[in-house]
C-alpha cells in the first residue's frame, strides 16, 4: 500500500543527489523536471485507492507546471542569454554531495525532533526537509542565476511535500494560487536573467555586486 | 545437506574464471566481433602456472608473499559467501561480514605493499589510485551491509541472506534496490571495471589493478589473476544475493536463480564495459560518493521503514 508512495519519496531523495553532484546545466534542468513530475504524482499516491478528482486533477497541474512548462521556461532563458552550459559551483560536486549526505541525516535528525507533526507518514517529513535544504544549498552554492531558479523550484517543491505531511487535502483553491505565483515567479525570474545578461553580457550573480553607471 | 554447504565454495572456486569469460564474450559482441573462448581465463591460469616466476634483485619477500598472502586470504572471504536462501556458506558466525570486509582489505594491502616493493615509480601510482579509491569504495561496502544486518537482525551473511525475502521487499522495497545498486558501483570499482579502470589497458597511465602487478609474473600472477576473479565472484554474489532476495520459491529455485544472476551480472558488466567510457580520475571519488549516499541513504530508510 505505501510502496508506491515510499518509491516516489525515495526517487526525489535521489533526484535531490543527482542535482547537487551535477555540473551541467541542461542536466540540472532536466532532473528537476523529472522531481517535479515525482512530486505531482505524490498526492495520488498518499491517497491510494481513494483518489479523488481534484486531487488527481491537481496532481495534473503540477506535472504539467513543473515538469514541462518550468523547464521549458529554464531551457529557453539559457538558449537566448546563450551562457555556459557549466554550472560554475562555488562547491565542487564531490563536495556537494558530501554536503547532501549531512543533510540527508540532519533532515532525519530534525524529524525525529519534531514529535507534534501528525504521523500521516514516517518519510514525507524528512523528505520534505531534505528537498529544502538541497534547495537552499543550490541557491547558496551556485553562482549562475538560472541554477538560483532550479535551486529556487527545489525549494517550493520541499515545501509543498511539507504541506502534505502536515496536511492531505489542501483546499485545491490555495494550492492553486501557489502553482500561479510560482509560473508568474519562474517567467518574470526568466526575463530578469535574460535582462541581467543582456545589460552585463553575463549572469554570474558573484559579479552582481557593483552598480553599473 | 552436506552437498549444499560445500555448494558455494565449489562453485566460487570452479566457476568464477568463466565470468570473466562471459565478460569478454559479452564485450566482443558489441564490438562485433566472436571472442577469445569462454574458457580462456583457465587457459591463461593454467599457462601461467607452468612458467618460472622472475624476481627483481631490489625486491624483498614482501613482493614474493604478496601474492600467495592474497590469495589466501580470497579463498577465506569466499568461504563466507552464501548462495541465496538456498545453501548457507560453508562458515559462518555472528559478525563474519567484517571479516569479509577486512579480508579483502587484507589482499588489497598486500597487492600494494609488493606493488611498492618494486620500487617503480609507474606501480606507486598505481598503488596510491587502488588505496584512494578503495578507501571510500570500503565505507560504502560496510554501511550497506550494515544496512542489511539492520533490516533482518542479524550479523552473519548467511542468515541474513536467509531471512530477507519478499516481506522484506514489500516493506523496504526502495531501501534494497538502493542496496544492490551501492554494492553494484561497489563491485564495479573494487573489481577495477569500467568506469573506474580498464582493464584491457595495459599502457596507459591512468590504470590502476593492471599497472600494480606489471613486475609479477609465471605462479605468482596466476594467483593475482585467479585472486581478481575470485573477487568478482565473491563482490558479484554479494550483488546477486540482495537481487534474487525478493523471489520467492525453496532451496533449488534459489540456487538456480543465484546461478542465472551471477551469469547475468557478468553480461551486464560487459554492457557497461561496451556503452561507457571510463570515467576521468578526477570524476571516479564523485561517483564513489554517490555509492557512499546510497548506502547512508538505505540504512537511514531502513530504520523508518522497520520503526
């Protein structure tokens, strides 16, 4: 009965890995794709048998948010601003990847701390712990712009996975308007990148610090 | 009964040198090419064994025991090793995984110590590659197999081999698919397969088994080779044994499906070997690392998924 719910939990865990071992971009992108798909997938999951059709309507929406249209979004910002493909990490993979396996037992340490959530599930909690921290690192960690929007997607993507173990039936309402904001958030961060690397011929935010005039 | 417990010590014995064989088969294949015959590796074995060993003048016994030492302690690890749920090794007690662990670290050790002994400069390189890699290959190795010991509570292989089945998979199903792949990387870098090291280079300056046990040669070599097979059975079985561990079925469809897993393995290895490249040095600590977060990654899940 969870084994399906226990797969998808342990591939974002896994696509989180592959994310902060990755040096290319295009990659990047596209496992955070995939994650978004596993994320969409999740709340039919949780709810098993019994799906009901707003859920499996917005488990729809959010694969098609994003997992399409955000990297579509992402993809298009790299072609016109025609950057590097390469990450430019201020930490390198292998240490990333040490860092994400701290994190993973910091995730779990942090869980086992908390004691007031309602045990709907034993492993969305410190799933969706995890999926923050790899957000907030990818954010910290890199210097390209577009890999703070990835960082920045795995980040809500950990806080929806929060919700749900806070919560299963989130009005579809709320869920709604936070997939809305964040299309509006991903499009107009597109433009601001296309608009940062028109105006410095580059977007590596390290050298954002000084005013041009 | 006595049949079964000498099972997986025979056949380690026995039929290790044809994986190696199935290997090269499986590679020829994709080159398009017929291959050397399945039986080759005994040929090279026997071969080998015929000749006279030569030693360097600058070489002591280290570079002499080495390989014997090596050996020795291969055959110990092997008689560790059980064949699914069907036949338990033939000894085995509580804690016999650490001994697994240590022995090939023991032949590792050895293999370096003579390969040092030489002096040459090429094989030092090759020595401080095997021991960097191996050192987190080891971690990896153990937290997965601490990660096993965890799910069936027990601390001996046969038993754990024994107790894990399709509950086990219905219960933390992810967690042992995360296992067999960390072992899987495990036993593709230990053994010094692709994408860490190839070994059909012979003249290359990034190997690493190969360019440790150039100055060995005649009885000597034939041990290390026969040694490096008997390594890919005992780290392939281990594979093999958390793969099959979710069919059901008694003693002989275990054994058959241990069997048809081990050849299996072998072919896989050889698709590895055709469709990748090796990895550059700098990128194999990363992909070693990966293993390492998988095995982290299965024993934390193991302790959620049994709580």
């Amino acid at each position: 009965m969870t084994l399906p719910l226990d797969t998808i939990l342990v591939t974002v865990i896994l696509t989180c890995f592959l994310i902060m071992g990755t040096t290319r971009l295009l990659t990047a992108i596209r496992i955070s794709a995939i994650q978004g798909i596993c994320i969409g997938l999740l709340p039919v999951a949780a709810s098993g048998a019994h799906t009901s059709i707003r859920v499996a309507l917005l488990g729809l929406v959010i694969i098609v948010l994003k997992g399409f249209a955000f990297p579509r979004l992402l993809k298009r910002a790299i072609r016109e601003s025609s950057t590097s493909t390469e990450m430019m990490p201020f930490v390198g993979s292998t240490a990333s990847i040490v860092t994400g396996i701290l994190a993973l037992i910091v995730a779990f340490w942090i869980d086992s701390r908390m004691e007031f959530l309602p045990g709907s599930h034993s492993l969305v909690a410190p799933v969706a712990f995890f999926t923050i921290i790899t957000g907030l690192f990818m954010i910290v960690a890199r210097k390209l712009a577009i890999t703070q929007v990835v960082g920045y997607l795995i980040l809500e993507n950990g806080i929806y996975v929060f919700g749900l173990a806070i919560a299963l039936e989130v009005p579809i309402i709320v869920e709604l308007g936070v997939l809305l904001d964040m299309f509006v958030a991903v499009f107009v961060m597109g433009i601001a990148i296309f608009r940062i690397n028109r105006e410095f011929n580059h977007m590596d935010s390290d050298q954002l610090r000084n005013l041009k005039g | 009964m006595n049949a079964l417990r000498i099972l997986p010590i025979l056949s380690g014995l026995l039929l290790a040198p044809l994986l190696l064989g199935i290997v090269n088969r499986t590679k020829a294949r994709f080159g398009g090419r017929r291959g050397q015959p399945l039986l080759q590796a005994y040929f090279d074995l026997l071969k080998l064994l015929h000749k006279g060993a030569v030693y360097s003048r600058t070489t002591t016994w280290i570079f002499r025991a080495g390989p014997s030492i090596g050996l020795a302690a291969t055959l110990v690890a092997l008689t560790l090793i059980p064949i699914g749920r069907g036949a338990p090794s033939a000894m085995h007690f509580t804690g016999d995984l650490f001994l697994l662990a240590y022995c090939l670290g023991l032949v590792r050790f050895f293999t370096v110590l003579a390969a040092l002994d030489t002096g040459s400069a090429f094989e030092g390189m090759g020595a401080s590659r095997e021991v960097q890699f191996s050192a987190l290959a080891e971690p990896a190795l153990l937290i997965a197999l601490a990660a096993l010991a965890r799910l069936s509570g027990h601390l001996s292989l046969s038993d754990i081999t024994a107790s894990i089945g399709v509950t086990s998979w219905e219960v933390a199903g992810p967690a042992l698919a995360l296992i067999a792949l960390a072992l899987f990387v495990v036993f593709l870098s230990e053994n010094s397969r692709i994408p860490v090291d190839d070994p059909n280079t012979h003249l290359e300056l990034t190997m690493i088994h190969e360019v440790m046990i150039l100055d060995h040669s005649g009885p000597d070599l034939a041990f290390i080779e026969y040694g490096a097979a008997l390594k890919f059975w005992i780290l392939g079985s281990l594979v093999v044994n958390v793969g099959i561990s979710g069919l059901g079925g008694g003693t002989w469809v275990s054994i058959a499906a241990f069997f048809a897993g081990m050849f299996g393995l072998a072919v896989g290895v050889g698709v590895v070997e055709s469709t990748m490249a090796r990895y550059r040095l700098l990128k194999v600590p990363r992909m070693l690392w990966v293993a390492v977060a998988l095995s982290v990654l299965s024993f934390t899940l193991i302790g959620r998924f049994t709580a």
